[in-house]
C-alpha cells in the first residue's frame, strides 16, 4: 500500500468516531487529498484511548501498553511529519512483571529473546527456558505465515485464503483449529509459563481455550518488537492524531451523534445527527461499534442480514473493571505488573460462562515510570485493570445494580492487601470504573474492550468486513478486521483509506 500520489477524484468522506481508527483514516484520507469530517458523540477524541487527569494524577483509562509502534510511525511517517516529532515513544524495560500465587516471580526484559530466555531459565529452569525458545519460534513462523493474508489485507473470505500459494504449509504453521491453550500444552507443561501465554488471548478480550493457536504470535510480536510507553500518556497518541488531522484540514466535531447512515439504492449517501440534519458525502467511514452499525445505524435490508447473522454468532469481547488509584509515596513496582491467581480458568468462566465478576482474578497494575503522568514527584498513579464480564442487565450481569461497584472495587483492593500491596494507607485518589461506564464513555456495547473476541476458529471470519455489502460504507476500528488493540485498529484503517482510494 503506498500514498505516493495525491488523488485526481477528491470525494467527500464521513467518519463516524474519532476513536483511532476514525483518526486513523482520516489523517490518510486527508492527506491524499479527500475532504474528510468527523462526527464525534462524546466530548472528546480518542474513544477508548484516553489518558485522563484525576487531582494531579494521570491515568490511561484505555491502552496502557503500546506494541508493534511502526504502525503508527507509519502513520504520522506518510501523514506528515515522523511521529519523533510530536511523542516521546520510550521502551518499557523490563516489560513486564508476573507474579504467581504462591509468590513465585519473573520479569521479562524488553526487546530481547535471548534476555528473555535466559529468565524464564533462571526463573523455572532450563528446560522451561528451551520451551519459550521453542514457542517463540513457532510464534514468530506463525506470523510470517499469517501477518499479510490475515492482518495487513483485507480478508473478504476463507476462498481467498485457498488461492494462496503457500497455503497447505501455512495451514500447518497456523494450525486453525488448535486452540492456544492446546498448542501451548504440546511445547510446555509450565504452569507458569502457560499461564503467561493464555494472558495473551486477553489483548484480544478472549478465552485462550477457546481461541485459535495464532495468538501465539501476540507474544512474539511483544518480544520481537517491544512493550512501548508514550510520554505523558498513551492518550497523547490520539491528541497528536486530532492535531495531525485538522492540521490536514479534517473537520473534526466533538458532541456531534450521528443517528443513521443514509442509504440510496444500495450505496451509501451520507448520514443523518441527532440534530436531523442530513450531512451528504460520497464516502461513510464507521469506526463506531459494529455491532451499533448493523444493528442501530442502519436500516435492516437483506444486503446487511449476513453480517448481522455473523455478528449474532460471535462471542463479544470481555470488559474491564478498573481501579483509578492515586497514592502518595513511591514503591518499588515495576511499570506492568500482572498477579495470576492459582486457578486461571475460573476466571474465564466467570467472564464467559457464568457472566459474573471474577472471584479470584488476574490483577493487572499499571504504575507508569513518568513524571509527565502526576504532579508530586513521591507519589504514583495506578491503573488496576481486571478482566469482567460485559455490562449485560438482560441475561447477563448488570453492573449497575445498587452496591455492585464498591462492593467489587472493595474486593479487588483487599485481594492487592493479600498480594503484599498496600493501598488503602497510601489512597489519595480512587475512581472506579465499571463495564456500565465504558460503554456510556465509549459508545461500546456492553463495555466490550475489542469488540467481538476471537473465540472460535472462525471468529476472524464473522468480525465486521471493512468494505461493508453496501457502497460506500466501510467499517474501521476494533470490532472490524483484523480485530482490536492499538496496532490492529491502525493496520485497519491503512486498509480501509486504500480501499475508499479504490472505489
Ligand atoms: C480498559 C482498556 C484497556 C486496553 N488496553 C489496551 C492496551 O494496553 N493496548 C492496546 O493496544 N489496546 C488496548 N485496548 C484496546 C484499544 O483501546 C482499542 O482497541 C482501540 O482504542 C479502539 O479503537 P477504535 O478505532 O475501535 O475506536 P473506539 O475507541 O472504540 O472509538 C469509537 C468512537 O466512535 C464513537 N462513536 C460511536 N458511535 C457513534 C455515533 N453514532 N456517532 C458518532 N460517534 C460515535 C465513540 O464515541 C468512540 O469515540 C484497551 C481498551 C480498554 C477499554
């Protein structure tokens, strides 16, 4: 894909969000020359990336750890000026801390397998660090077999996965109906390191015995090409993108619903806001939910019933439970940490299953190493992330029912006392965060962090296409191929502006 040309047909495009994958586009789109707006239903850009200011702490309340950055130098690359110009992108080293339940410790160095293997050997032995060699190796054969076909192209259907020359063996590498925790257990019996494999399913708010063995390639991709921090927060990713975009002259507005997307036989003309105002355009980008597109925004006809019945089949993405913490005084945790508890299974369950909160669930803490990120030098700000089910009152858990919120939220901070962490003496600051509050701040249903999960072989094939079955409607962001989490909603929109530039 290149943009080595401005265009000769400007059209006039509509993006619907301004989460990243709206920016995103937008900012291509712009720069080839299209006249693009953006509608925005909240007050603020950045969706579900924001980085939010509590009395003198700084919170990312979305993405706390970037992965895979050359998507979004790319993106500031071919848009303008080199993303060095307007963030500080700073490794995180070590990358990460785990901590298992009976005390047992590793930390994971940043961008080196060879440092990495040697701490899981001198965590677990020599036999564990072979098994993450080998792991790794099978992970980073993974994603040379899968990287173009399923996450840098469009994937319109499992037939133009047939056509591929090097189909049957990467059919063998991929192996698409293994589960990750499946093909974990052939490589290792490390209950340790299984438990840090099956976490990676969760950057995808999925099950890893249920998801397909090509997860694998989240942890290659995280060790190959680093745990990255963004100064002053992840959320300064989306304010330079909103600067990026109306310095290409995007009309950018905040507080603005869109409330249908108009259609004239069989093609897209444009949208309609909550104010009943008809904005026409030639072009309608959605990067709201797809589950809102298909279900909400447009009219239901036949051309759409195929990807409601998909989205219908798919499992949605888990959500969060978090604990916005502001504490005075320093301590000597590390910038990400994860407390597993002894029985993770039980914690997908809950999510999965019974559709309940977590009783005993994996703790992820985010004490970002950044001055930029709270006012006192001797204090911190942690983000506590635990994995939850959707907000679902009807046939699932309601969130808001009275006394939920702080009964958990008590729980969680009594189970980090249990872990050696103490808070409550040191608490200046706490919010909590509830799915219910993700879905009203984000416009994601139910609080969903990824949109679909990827549970199931075939999850790939039922999230939302990018070229939608009608004209000149396409779909971006996390609940659209290749899937959610920073680097594949910005791999999304790179799709979605070269195939509006198509059409
Ligand atoms: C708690 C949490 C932790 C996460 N951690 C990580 C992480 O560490 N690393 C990582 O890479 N990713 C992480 N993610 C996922 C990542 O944040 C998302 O995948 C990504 O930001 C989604 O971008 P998007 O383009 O899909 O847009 P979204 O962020 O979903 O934004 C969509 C936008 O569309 C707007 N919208 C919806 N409907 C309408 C409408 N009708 N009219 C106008 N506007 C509308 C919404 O208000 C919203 O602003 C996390 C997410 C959460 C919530």
């Amino acid at each position: 894909m290149s943009y080595h040309r401005v265009t000769d047909s400007p059209k006039k495009v509509i993006v619907i969000g301004a989460g990243m994958g709206g920016l995103a586009t937008a900012a291509r789109l712009a720069k080839r020359g299209h006249k693009v707006t953006i509608f925005e239903a909240t007050d603020s850009v950045g969706g579900k990336c924001r980085t939010e200011w509590i009395d003198g702490f700084a919170f990312d309340v979305g993405p706390s750890l970037l992965t895979l950055p050359a998507v979004y130098r790319d993106l500031f690359l071919k848009t303008g000026k080199r993303i060095e110009h307007v963030l500080n992108l700073k490794p995180v080293d070590p990358a990460f801390t785990y901590v298992f339940h009976d005390g047992k410790k590793i930390v994971f160095p940043n961008l080196s397998h060879n440092k990495t293997v040697t701490a899981v050997s001198e965590a677990f032995g020599n036999e564990a660090g072979n098994q993450w060699h080998n792991l790794m190796q099978r992970a980073e054969q993974m994603w040379d077999s899968s990287r173009e076909s399923f996450i840098e192209g469009e994937l319109r259907s499992p037939l133009q996965l047939l056509k591929r020359k090097s189909f049957f063996s990467d059919l063998k590498t991929i192996a698409p109906f293994t589960s990750l925790r499946s093909l974990t257990s052939r490589y290792t019996d490390n209950t340790y390191l299984k438990k840090i494999i099956d976490r990676y399913a969760t950057y995808t708010g999925s099950d890893p015995r249920e998801v397909p063995a090509v997860l694998l390639t989240i942890a290659f991709v995280e060790e190959a090409f680093g745990a990255w921090h963004v100064e002053g927060g992840l959320g300064s990713l989306a304010t330079a993108l909103e600067t990026r975009v109306r310095d290409l002259g995007v009309e950018l507005y905040t507080g603005m619903k869109v409330v249908k997307i108009e259609v004239n036989k069989g093609s897209a003309t444009g949208v309609t806001l909550e104010d009943g105002r008809f904005i026409e355009a030639e072009a309608v980008v959605a990067n709201a939910d797809a589950q809102l597109v298909y279900n909400q925004l447009l009219s239901k006809n036949r051309k759409t019933a195929r990807p409601r019945k998909s989205l219908r089949k798919a499992t949605p993405s888990l959500s969060g439970f978090s604990l916005l913490l502001g504490l005075e005084g320093k301590s000597d945790l590390g910038h990400h940490t994860v407390f597993f508890p002894e029985d993770y299974d039980a914690e997908f369950d809950d999510i999965f299953k019974f559709k309940q909160p977590v009783r005993n669930p994996a703790i992820y803490i985010c004490n970002p190493d950044d001055q930029k990120m709270r006012e006192a030098a001797d204090s911190e700000s942690w983000f506590v992330l635990i994995n939850a089910p959707r907000h679902e009152p009807l046939g699932g858990f309601d969130w808001n029912a009275p006394g939920v919120r702080e009964q958990y939220a008590n729980h969680i901070l009594d189970l980090m006392e249990q872990r050696g962490l103490n808070v409550r003496s040191r608490l200046n600051v706490m919010e909590i965060r509830t799915p219910a509050d993700l879905e009203v701040r984000t416009n994601a249903p139910g609080g969903s962090i990824y949109g679909t999960s990827s549970n199931g072989a075939r999850s790939a094939f039922l999230r939302a296409r990018n070229r939608s079955p009608i004209k000149n409607l396409y779909c971006v962001g996390g609940s659209a191929h290749p899937g959610g989490g920073l680097p594949l909603v910005g791999l999304s929109a790179e799709i979605v502006a070269t195939a509006v530039e198509e059409n």
